[in-house]
C-alpha cells in the first residue's frame, strides 16, 4: 500500500515535471538548444558521415543518456530525465538540420524556418507565421512522447535498456519523418 502511494506521488510530481518542462521549453529553451548547436559541425558531420550514419551517431547520443537515465530507477530518473530531455531534443534538432542540408543543400537554416519544419514533423499543425502557440504544441507533443516512456524507466536496468531503445528509436523515426517531410510537395516553402 505505501509503495503504491508512493509510486503514484512521484508519477504525479513527474508528470508535473514534464509539463513544467513543455512549458520552459516553449518559452526559451527550444532557442537556446538551437542557438548553441553549430550548423556547420552538422554539415561536415554529414559530408563526412553520410546522412545516414550521421542519424544513427544523433541516435546513440541519444540512447546514451537514455540508458543513464533509467540505470537506477527512480533515483537516477529524477536526475537523468531533464538531461535525457535536453538532449534527445538536441539530437532531434541535428537531425532535422542534417536532413535539411541533406536535401536543400544549404546548412544555415534561420530559427523560425526550423521550428516549422520541426513542428510538421511531429505532425503539429505550423501557420505560416511563428507564435507562442506552435512553439508550445511542439513542446507539448515532444514532452508526451518522452513522458509516456517515463514510467517505463522505474525499474533499475530494464529502465537503462528501455531508456535507451526508446530515445535510438525515436531519433531514427524523427530523422524518417523530416526526409519524408522534404520528399513533399507540401514542405515548407522558405
């Protein structure tokens, strides 16, 4: 009876947690992973790689910290998730800029013209012109995403390897989804 009570107050304060994040990350922190991440790395990375490999190296960073996170249960979650968050949605961010290179040819992508292509290709309905409502729609989506694994992670190990081929495998769909997005008629037009 108490772990459940237990359980259940620190999948609430998690939860909580989740949404506090979307919410940061709708305010300020979608542009400061993108301010700090350099554009042209993400181009030689891809010239020297291979589009492809360079996915998967953005999928095993990614898996990393997924791992770490769910290493020992709770404990190391409540710490390793807002690491595993950053960057999971830094990885996602070089991909979706690798890819953008990959087919435009062109590696300087400007903030708005990268959320939009972030925000279809989590499926978030984009206007043409950025707001405050996009941003938060795309952070909201991605918090989803992350926090429906969250819970996975309890149990010390198994947590490690489920942390970790979830966040691998979400980089490989995000990077699928963006070259789909660019095979479209439908991209958007910049």
């Amino acid at each position: 009876m108490f772990a459940d009570t237990f359980l259940m107050k620190s999948l609430k304060k998690i939860t909580s947690s989740l949404k506090q994040q979307a919410d940061t990350l709708a305010q300020r922190g979608f542009r400061q992973i993108f301010d700090r991440i350099d554009q042209l790395n993400i181009k030689k990375g891809v010239d020297k790689l291979g589009l492809e490999g360079f996915i998967n190296q953005c999928a095993y960073l990614a898996a990393g910290t997924g791992a770490l996170s769910g290493t020992g249960g709770i404990f190391t979650m409540a710490l390793g998730i807002p690491v595993d968050v950053v960057n999971l949605i830094t990885q996602q961010f070089r991909v979706t800029m690798a890819v953008n290179y990959a087919k435009r040819g062109t590696y300087r992508i400007s903030f708005d013209e990268f959320i939009k292509i972030v925000a279809a290709s989590l499926k978030v309905e984009a206007s043409i012109a950025l707001s405050k409502n996009v941003l938060e729609a795309v952070a909201e989506k991605l918090m989803l995403k992350l926090g429906a694994r969250a819970a996975q992670r309890l149990v010390p190990v198994v947590g490690a390897v489920i942390g970790g081929t979830a966040n691998y495998l979400f980089i490989k769909r995000m990077g699928e989804s963006v070259k789909e997005l660019h095979g479209k008629d439908e991209v958007i037009k910049l």
